[in-house]
C-alpha cells in the first residue's frame, strides 16, 4: 500500500470554487470519507461535506469520487486507481457549500406523490402474501442519496426539467404503491404527465449508480412505462388490470399465495 | 445585537427519529399547529440503522405470546429497574403501533398466511420482532415520514437546537438553534415542546452512533431544570465491526444470532454456555444439541446462551478477548456461514452480507465475523411519567432513547423501535394537551436567547484556541478507556478530573471559516451537550456501586438489591445551564402493583 494518499476536494459555495489539494498518510481498510474526516481534522477544519451513519444506510455522504456518484462511506480507498482521488459534489443540484449540495427537489417531489391509501384495517390485520410485496420491498431499500437523480441526464444538465420529472427515485416511489397490495389510488396519469416518466429514455444510469442495487429502470420504470401506456391507450388491458386488482387485494388471495 | 428568525408554533417536537416524527403526527392529527426539528436531512436520523426489528407480542409465530409475557421479559432484561408503568404501557401497546404502521403503508416480512413474521431476539421468550429483512429501522422511519410529509407538517430540516427556553414563571416555551445551511440564529416559541434527540454514543470512541448521537435532549433537559435518571446504565452492543479500524463500532444485528448464528472464540468453542447467570439458568439450554433444536421448535430445547440479553453477552465476550481467546483483530467469530446456506443468509440478512463485503472484503456466506462490544445506547434520559411523556418541568415532553426508565439497566433488542412508537405518540398526546390547555401569550426568556447565541458564536471570536475536534478525540478517549463497559472506582475519579479539564479546553475552542454550513463550529456547539452528558454517566457510575445491566463495576461485581431500588437522580435544582453543578441521589423507584408482581412469580 502507497504511504500517502491525496485528495483533489472541490471547496467553494454558490458563487463558485475550485479543487483544493490536500496529501495525507494512507491508513489500512480506510473509506474516502475517513480520509475526509482526517482533513477536518487537521487541516481544514470546515470542510463542509453531509454524513450520517456511516455504514451505507443512511444515504447522507453522496459525492461524486472521480467523476462517479458513490457513497462516501462505503468506498474503500483501496478499491480505487492508484493516483489523486477527485471528491466533487453532486453536480445536479445547488451547491450549499464545498460538497454540501440544496437537495430540497427531492423533498418538494415527494409532496407531490399522493399517499397510500389501503381499505380500512380489518379487525385482525391485513393480510398480504410475501410473493406480493417482495417488489415493494425492493423499492422500499431506497435510502434517499439521491444519486439516482443526480446520474439521470433529464434533470443533470437540463434545470427547466425538473419542474416537470419526479425522477428516479420518485418512480421507483409510485411504482411502489401502484404494486402495493393493498393501494386503492391510481397515480398513472399522475405519472405520465405531473412525474414525466416518458422523458425517461431507460439509459439505466440511474440503476448502475444505486447503493442498494435496486433495479429501477427494469423493476420499476419500464413496468410503469407499459402500465401508464396501458392505462392511456388500451382499453382491453385496462379493463383486465382492474380485474386482476381486484383479486390480488382479497385475504383469499393471499393465503393461497403464501402457502 | 445578533438578528434571529422567530417562528411560534403550539408543539415543536426536536428530533425527527421515529419517536419525534410519531409524537409530530400525534400533534398533528390532533389539529396543533406543529413543527418538526432535526439536526440533519429528513429520514438520516439514528432510527434509520436500527436492524432487527421491532418488538410486539402480536402472536403471529407463537400464539401463546402476550403483553404480560413481552412485559415480564423486559422487566428481566433491565433487571427490575424499569418503570413499571412504561414496560407495562409499552407490552400492551405496541402490537397497535406496529399494526397502525403497516396501514401507512410499511411492508413487513409476511408469515404463510399473510400476517406480520416475527423473529427471534435475545431475551424475548418468543420470535416477537416485526421486520423487514435486516433494514427494519429503514422501513419504520421512512413510513413515518412518508406519513408526516403526507399530513403536511412543517419540517425544518438541518436545524440545530442549542437550549430549551423558559418563560418567566419556569414553564418551558420554545428552543433557540441555527440553521447548519447559513449559520443564521433561529428562535421557536412553543406552548409545549418535546424532546425526540435520540442518544449520546458519539462520546465514545467505539460506537454504533452517527455524529448526531450527542446527547443534545439528555443535556438540554437537565440544564432547564429537569430530572435525569440513571445516567450510568449504558448498553454495549456485543457485536459491533471489529476491523478494518475505521469501520470498528459499526453494527452487526442480533437478527445474526436470532437466525442461528453462534459466537465462538479462538479456540473454536461456542463460549456462551460458559456464561449464563443464576437469573436465566432455568430456560437456557445446556448442550449445543439443545440450543440447537429449538431453533426448528421452541418446545423442543431451550433458548441458545447467544440470546441471552446483550449486557450478559458483551461481557461474555469482553472476558473472552480480555483472557486471550479472541480473534487476530481483538474480536471473538460470529458464525453463520457454517450454519445457514448462502440463500438464506442473503435473503434473510442482505445488508450485513453488503456490510461485510464492502467495508471488510469478508463474505458472510462462507467466513465467520469478527465481533466485539460497541457503544450502542443509553438506558438512562429524561425522568418522564409513564402516561403522558411529561418531564419534571412543566411544558417539556420526552420520548424514545432520551426519556429515561423504561428500560431499566438494560435494554432488549427490538424494544427500542417499539418504545419509539408507543411514547412518541404518548408524549404527542401530552403535548397536545399542555399546549391546549396553556393559556395567555407564550414569552420565552430574552436574557436565554441572547446568552445562547453568544455563546454559540464565541468559537468566531477567538483567533486562537483548542481545535474542536481534538477535544472531541480526547473526550471519546476518555469515556472509552475509563467509563466504558467495565468501571472501577480509581478510573471513575480519573475520568471526572479529565471531564473538568475537557470542559475547560471546550470553553476556548476556535473555529475558522465562515457560519454557512461549517462542520467545525457545528461540532463546537455539539461539545457542550457531549460534555454534560459525559459527565452525567460518569457521576452516575460511580456512585451505583454494584454491578446491574449495562453498569458493571469491577470493583462491585455484583447486584446489591439495595441499589436495585433506586434510581439515581441528577438534577441542575436552579435549571442554570452548565456551569451549576450537578446534584446526585437515589431515589426509591416506583412500586409494582401486585398483580404484576404475580407474574414473576408463576414462571420458574
């Protein structure tokens, strides 16, 4: 293992900024925001960069290290090319400070995802079979780093996008719930015109990048794509979704499935 | 003088972990006008790393379980020093807070026949722990903010709060803070205020807690004058990530154990059978062929000694690595690899199988874990009454990990999610209710206010000083060598001479750069709290001399059931801030009524 390492760090605020260089001693098993904290530390006290849990769930430490979206937290120093490692923060967003990035889009998109809405709790419990709610649960591992919707090129070097495109992130949110079980809403043409699914042109970015390895765009997007295709334009299948609801939402149903 | 937003609400509640954002949805639903603080993004806050699950007797594996069993099991694992009435509250309550989740739309691993799967968890006498996976902290506190965000209440996120403000005639009104984005001072004035902070594991060097576990409700309590009880019982987690070092202290779940995983020592041999004490000998299995059946079939052997509760088993493992049978990394193995075939484990355990891979190089699959002891919780808070979450002074409500007493010396696994829900929403309704019935303009204290804020940018004002972080370096240093998981009376003395040191030094920490987003002031103003609370633990450990839960003196090995009584009581009598000194003494603990004593009796 090389004795130093150095760091190319972007510093700066709205207004604008540059890499900073900074060489410190390698230590054994170390990840990038280690190395980060180090530089806090000792040289650079307010060295503005969001962290948490330091494990990989909290998905606080978004950056972008040598040009890739990835979790601070879970990337081994070792793992990475010899030479300088780039840390900049996420381009798609505005800079707060250094690799601080205003993340408020995310929380303003999720507003405007109506709710789950299942029927009223029966006495002993909703029932729901495993194989009915794996997907969801898959979608559900999301732990919000927004690099998803900071790789997509519809939003990343397109700003007058983002009023219109839930994102990423947001898709894998409504696909969620329109495969809930128990979910009485329809939000497809929600989708279609409020989320701009269909500017979505399935590069799969958004899949490579995510930490959790959920796999949006084949699990989620392109399944939402055929569901607000079919809600829109097929009457036959629309007619044949609603019948298959229906069914999967009765406890019947679900014990069969089960066991 | 420094210019300040203000904002006036009826509840702010501080803290948006599970039990801040249940106690927000609580007052929100009761028609308040409420706010929600926290110190980071919505959805980063602890709550989300919580693993194995959250614990209910819903009898959905076992449907002999009930409150009264899930209450007897808890009373055991603190080791009677809970308050009653909270286990009590929290056994009967917690299947409807799971319940009332799953219709907010969280998606809970299913039984055969759809219901909600429980788990097996040291110290629950059946599988009780509703979960999703090994990511069940995820689930719970994204499904409370999906609801929060769904109820349209007032989020301030990044905000941090420094002190509770207090109007003329005592009454808690409202909290003074920063936003982290500018640095720009804000003051809240509230008819009730509740505090949902979390814990204060960050004082220590081996930790599962994030940075924002600093002990900022603990501290901010005690200095506007509120009781704080048993400050000394502090949970290790027996297993946290022993290598690489910069990774050391990250959790690895009970659910490991609870799914069949064993702990072995160098030698190889599954140590645990080596440590069960008198109190749980009697349904403890023997051999491994015992512990090993009832995985299969609760009836047909007795509980694994790996499930014991985890102060039981952390200090198995602290003799074990302490007598030189520990692993290359100063660890003993956690095996499931030799145990449950690679499916089950991705399947059952898919985060600490990324854990293990990613940050380790190892694969959970085919090698054992290596695992030691990791700063996990704080058993002691806020003394609270057991019905409406109210601390000691009038308008201030504490729920979750910084609400003292219902865990008594020592915590369970999965009890900790499950007190989230359950006093978050009581201190929600109590709250509501203060704030309803407070009359008259609320006035929060001017001089409180414009002494905070100095004293928050003081750290600007001096061109040289003690870096923070090194103070905080020393201050973990400190807690971890002399106030860690075995205490002696010496090293308790020590450590009160270093804290006086340490809070001197922090009384001269300088920070560079500007207030916009400046991680260096933001620790400077977390050192405050860290430094109380620190204290509070360490003034605690050393006057229980006997060892219970998660307090073990060396000194006092064992339980004396005089202390057994007592809860030991730290209060600021004048509520003034930091600089009064802190008063200590027992204080006999509630009695149990005697049905509930009968409970005890019947089993064993």
């Amino acid at each position: 293992m090389a004795d130093d390492v150095t760091m190319r760090v972007w510093r700066g605020d709205a207004d604008g900024g540059d890499f900073a260089e900074f060489t410190l001693p390698a230590q054994e098993g170390e990840v990038v925001l280690d190395v980060i904290h180090r530089i806090q530390a000792t040289e650079a006290g307010d060295l503005a960069c969001r962290w948490n849990c330091k494990a990989g769930k909290c998905g606080s430490c978004s950056a972008e290290i040598n040009g890739r979206p990835r979790l601070m937290c879970m990337t081994r120093m070792d793992q990475l090319p010899e030479g300088p490692v780039t840390v900049a923060p996420m381009r798609t967003f505005p800079i707060i400070r250094d690799l601080v990035t205003d993340v408020s889009f995310n929380f303003e998109v999720a507003k405007s995802v109506p709710a789950f809405a299942p029927p009223p709790r029966p006495e002993e419990g909703y029932r729901m079979a495993q194989i009915d709610i794996e997907r969801g649960q898959e979608f559900r591992k999301c732990i919000e780093c927004f690099m998803c919707q900071d790789v997509c090129h519809v939003i990343r070097d397109h700003e007058d996008n983002k009023p219109q495109y839930a994102g990423p992130r947001f898709f894998i949110r409504y696909a969620e719930l329109e495969m809930h079980p128990l979910d009485t809403n329809d939000r497809r043409e929600l989708l279609r015109q409020q989320g701009g699914l269909g500017m979505c042109n399935i590069t799969k970015c958004c899949t490579e990048v995510c930490p959790e390895h959920i796999k949006i765009t084949d699990n989620a997007i392109i399944p939402m794509k055929e569901r607000v295709v079919d809600a829109t334009y097929d009457p036959v299948a629309w007619l044949g979704r609603k019948i298959l609801r229906r069914k999967k939402a009765t406890p019947q149903q679900a014990v069969t499935h089960g066991a | 003088m420094t210019e300040y937003e203000t904002h006036d609400y009826d509840v702010i509640v501080i803290g948006a972990g599970g039990a801040g954002l249940r106690a927000a949805i609580e007052a929100k639903d009761r028609g308040l006008r409420t706010a929600l603080i926290c110190k980071s993004l919505l959805g980063k806050a602890h709550t989300v790393m919580a693993e194995g699950g959250v614990a209910a007797a819903m009898g959905n594996v076992y449907a002999e379980d009930s409150w009264q069993v899930h209450f007897r099991d808890t009373m055991r694992g603190g080791k009677m020093l809970n308050n009653w009435r909270m286990a009590q509250l929290h056994a009967m309550e917690s299947p409807d807070r799971v319940q009332e989740l799953e219709a907010w739309g969280a998606l809970f691993d299913r039984t055969t026949d759809g219901r909600i799967l429980q788990r097996d968890f040291g110290g629950h006498r059946y599988a009780r722990l509703a979960h999703v996976g090994d990511r069940t902290g995820l689930e719970l506190i994204r499904t409370l903010q999906q609801r929060a965000v769904a109820m349209d209440i007032d989020v301030f996120m990044e905000c941090k709060i420094l002190r509770l403000l207090s109007d003329a005639d005592g009454v808690v009104s409202g909290a003074v803070g920063y936003w982290r984005a500018t640095g720009e001072m804000v003051v809240f004035s509230a008819r009730s205020t509740v505090i949902a902070t979390g814990g204060a594991g960050k004082s220590w060097k081996y930790t599962s807690n994030s940075w924002e576990c600093t002990g900022d409700g603990h501290a901010m309590s005690l200095w506007a004058g509120a009781d704080l009880i048993d400050m000394e019982c502090v949970q290790f987690h027996p297993t946290g990530m022993v290598w690489p070092l910069s990774v050391r202290g990250i959790l690895v779940t009970e659910g490991v154990r609870g799914d069949g995983g064993v702990l072995r020592n160098s030698e190889g041999k599954r140590f645990m059978f080596e440590y069960v004490a008198d109190m749980f000998r009697a349904e403890t299995a023997e051999s491994e062929e015992e512990a090993d059946r009832w995985y299969e079939d609760h009836s047909a052997g007795r509980r694994p000694p790996e499930l014991l509760p985890r102060d039981e088993v952390a200090r198995a493992i602290n003799t074990e690595v302490k007598s030189g049978r520990g692993t290359p990394h100063g660890g003993v193995f956690l095996d499931i690899a030799s145990r449950r075939s690679a499916e089950v484990i991705r399947r059952r355990l898919p985060s600490m199988y990324h854990q293990f891979m990613e940050l380790a190089g190892v694969d959970i699959t085919h090698e054992p874990m290596e695992v030691g002891p990791t700063c996990h919780y704080i058993m002691g808070g806020v003394r609270v009454d057991a019905e409406t979450a109210a601390a000691t002074v009038p308008g201030l409500f504490v729920a979750g990990e910084a609400a003292g007493g219902m865990h008594g010396s020592n915590r369970l696994g999965g009890n900790s999610l499950s007190d989230l829900l359950v006093f978050g929403r009581r201190a929600g309704i109590g709250a509501s209710d203060f704030a309803t019935g407070r009359s008259g303009q609320v006035v929060p204290n001017q001089a409180e206010i414009d002494r905070t804020v100095d004293e928050a940018l003081a750290p600007f004002t001096r061109d040289e000083g003690e870096n923070p972080y090194q103070v905080h370096h020393d201050l973990q240093d400190t807690m971890q060598t002399l106030v860690g998981i075995i205490r002696t009376q010496s090293e308790l003395d020590e450590a009160l001479e270093k804290l006086d040191e340490l809070t001197s030094r922090a009384s001269r920490v300088a920070v560079g750069g500007g207030r916009s987003y400046n991680p260096g002031w933001n620790l400077a103003t977390d050192l405050p709290a860290m430094l109380t609370v620190s204290r509070c633990v360490t003034l605690g450990a050393r006057d229980r001399r006997e060892s219970r839960g998660g307090h073990t003196r060396e000194d006092f090995p064992n339980a004396d059931p005089e202390f057994g009584k007592v809860n030991l009581v730290q209060r600021q009598p004048s509520g003034g801030g930091m600089d009064e000194e802190i008063k200590i003494g027992p204080e006999p603990i509630p009695e149990m009524p005697d049905e509930l004593k009968a409970l005890f009796e019947e089993t064993h």
